[in-house]
C-alpha cells in the first residue's frame, strides 16, 4: 500500500474531501429548491431587483413568493461561500499543481456564473408567468452550468479524497464515446429544462399525450411549446447511447469500478425513464417535475463517475499522489 494512503493527514487534510462531498451534496439541495420557486412561480418574488430584494437588502413584510425567492437567494450565497471555503482549503493543504486546486478554483466559477445567469433572469423579466422565448434558451443555459458544477464538485471530491488525475489525451475511443455520452446527457438536461418550463406555463392538454403534441404544434403555439417535444425524443436515444456505452467501457477498460458504475447508471437511467412516463402519464404535477430533476442530477453524477473510472482504469494500479499535506 502507499505511503500517501496510510501516512495521518493534517486535521486541514482530514477536512477537504468531507468540505468537498458536503459542498455537492449541498448543491443538489439548492437545485432543487430552486426547481420550487419556479414550480410555485415564485421567481419574481423579490420583483426586477438582483442581487438586492425588491430593492432592500432584507425585504419587509414579505409575501410568500418573496420568501421562497429571497430563501434560494440566501441558499446560492451559501454555496459560494463554501465553493470560496473550498478553494481557500485545497491551496492550503494541496502541492502546487494538485488537481483538487483546479476543480476548486473551477467549481467557484461556475458558482459565481450559476448566480450571473439567475441574476440575468431576475433583470430580464424572464421569471415568473413569462413566456418568452428567451426564457427557454435562458433556462436550458441555466441547467448546462448546473450539471458543469455538479461536475466539477464530483472531480473536486474525488481528487480530494485521493483519486488519480484525470488524463484526456491518448485514451483513444474510450475518451470520445464517453464525453459523446456525457455531452447527450447535458443536451438532454437542457431539453429536460425547456420542457419542464413549458409544463409550467402551458399545462398539458386534456386527454392523451398526443392531444398536447397536437396544441403543441398549433398555429398559436409558442417556441417553448414546439420544443416540448425535443425532450422525450432526445431521451430514447440517450438512453441507447448510455446501455451500449456501458458496454462497451466495460469491455475497453475492465476494471470492478466500471463494472459497478456502469451497473448503476442502467439502474438510474431505468429508474429515470419510468419517471419521464409517469411524468407525461399524470401530467407534470410538482412532485414528480422535482422526482424527475433529483433523477437527472443522479444520472449526471453517475455519467461524470463512470467516465471517470473508465479514463483513469489504466492507471488504476499505481499509487495516486494525494498530495495533502501529513
């Protein structure tokens, strides 16, 4: 075994990969709870103002639509707090050049764009009951940076906690199939988004799902409700893309790691299709809009996991360099 794996670490030391995997783990909270503003439509609780709340640091006599929105404002502050916690410890106990410095440094900046781009909806008037189309590029730019984020938390951890470095060079089909994989999971995300706003502002039609396709591509019909339709769509094919891409790392880089991920994201994917039936089936109610949104932050994570242990499977036998301090 390793010298770096048996030596005690620093109390410091002991605390970056727990700061690290608590910071994801609090992230995928404040996703969802943001997913609740906007399924109660509370986004333009503290009116055109950002960063301030209807023009106040602390709002007065609040309605509950300020609460909610003022709450998640408060919750996103405190992930950037953590992210800048998060760097300040990785330079602190890590060697120049350590990979947890990057993923820290790279989390923290898509945090502060996670906040610009919310903030960029709060001042366009793209909350709320607004249905321009704006609002659904907005919003399907809003997910991509949040699957980035959650990404680059997992990298974090994962470094933190003593994980090889990730190599992108030379790792042949292997490298192309998994970031070909990951990039549908992202693109699907981003559709996932635009449908749920459309959900949101055009309930389905009554009757069967064909019926809503049918109004969605009506004369009247808006952007946001033509493109409903991209999601379910794109989700077949991401899902036959992740099954054969299971396969095929399992068979290019064998390893127990690829062999456990792999397993565990046609697990997740199965789980997440019955949820996208039962989501159109029952009509989009708040719980399984949120249900579904849980589902597809795990199937990200577990994507990024899976790509993860297949491109460093061949370095898997060598001693990884923590380089935190003992």
């Amino acid at each position: 075994m390793s010298r770096t794996l048996t030596a005690p670490r620093t109390l410091p030391g002991f605390w970056l990969p727990r700061l690290a995997w608590g910071a994801l783990a609090y992230n995928v909270l404040v996703i969802l709870w943001g997913a609740v503003v906007r399924l109660t439509g509370a986004g333009a609780g503290c009116g055109d103002h950002w960063p301030l709340c209807n023009g106040v640091v602390v709002p007065q006599n609040p309605t509950l639509h300020t609460v909610i929105e003022f709450s998640h404002r408060l919750t996103s502050g405190a992930s950037g707090l953590l992210a800048i916690a998060l760097v300040g410890l990785a330079f602190l106990v890590t060697r120049p050049g350590h990979p947890a410095r990057f993923g820290a440094v790279l989390s923290l900046g898509l945090i502060i764009l996670e906040g610009l781009v919310g903030g960029a909806q709060v001042l366009l008037g793209l909350t709320a009951q607004s249905t321009d189309p704006a609002r659904g590029f907005v919003q399907g730019i809003h997910l991509a940076n949040t699957f980035l984020l959650l990404g680059a938390l997992l990298l974090t951890a994962l470094w933190a906690s003593g994980g090889p470095r990730l190599r992108l060079r030379g790792q042949g089909l292997a490298g192309l199939w998994s970031f070909t994989g990951l990039g549908l999971v992202l693109v699907l995300g981003m559709a996932g988004a635009v449908t749920a706003l459309g959900d949101l502002l055009f309930l389905p039609a009554d009757g069967t799902p064909l019926d809503t396709v049918r109004r969605d591509f009506a004369a009247s019909a808006s952007m946001i409700e033509n493109l409903r339709i991209v999601h379910p769509m794109l989700a077949v094919l991401t899902a036959a893309f992740l099954v054969w891409l299971g396969l095929f790392l399992r068979r290019e880089r064998p390893s127990p790691e690829v062999n456990r991920w792999s397993l565990l994201l046609w697990s997740v994917l199965g789980l997440q299709m019955v949820a996208g039936f039962a989501n159109v089936a029952l009509k989009a109610p708040a719980w399984m809009q949120l249900t579904h949104l849980l589902l597809a932050c795990a199937l990200w994570l577990v994507a990024v996991m899976l790509s993860y242990r297949a491109l460093t499977a061949l370095r898997a036998s060598r001693p990884a360099p923590s380089g935190v301090a003992a």
